[in-house]
C-alpha cells in the first residue's frame, strides 16, 4: 500500500516558487549586510532590506526573479540603487 503523499498546488506554483525566491533573496541580503552591525544599525538595514523587496522584488515573476537576482554581485547593486533612490527621495522631502 502505497502511504505517499501527492501535494497539488495547481495554478499556485509559481507564486510559491516565488515565495521561496524572495525569502531566499530576503535572508542573502540579510546575512551579507547584517551580520557586523549592532543591533539598532541591524534593525534599520531589516526595515531598509524589507523595503527593497516590497518596492522591487515582489513585482517580479520567478523568471524575473531568478535572472535579476542571479549573483550576489546584482543584488547587491539593485539593493545600492535602491538605498541611494530612497536617500535622494529623502533629500527631497526635507528641502
């Protein structure tokens, strides 16, 4: 007798495809940048690192996901582009 289990996510693959992706691309992020900070600095680069992928990487497909972010070397220049468009934004609003 077969005791198998056959799970079925039917048209949700890749959206748990995904889910997996961002979580990986979310703890890569989090090991490079995080592991020398204290624990406030650690708290902020969390909060900066969760939106990165809110404001990018959640609007990718898996495929997208997988060519853009495919080295460390991309992520962390998209993640540099990000922190330098969010700090000009923050210029702005303070003139």
């Amino acid at each position: 007798m077969d005791k198998s289990i056959e799970i079925h996510v039917g048209d949700n693959s890749g959206m748990v495809s995904k889910t997996i992706l961002l979580d990986d691309l979310r703890q890569t992020l989090i090991h490079i940048l995080c592991k020398d900070l204290d624990e406030e600095e650690k708290l902020d680069m969390q909060s900066s690192i969760d939106d990165f992928m809110q404001n990018n990487a959640t609007h990718c497909s898996p495929n997208e996901l997988m060519a853009d972010f495919d080295s460390t070397e991309k992520i962390l220049d998209r993640f540099i582009s990000h922190l330098e468009t969010r700090k000009e934004m923050a210029g702005q609003t303070l003139h």
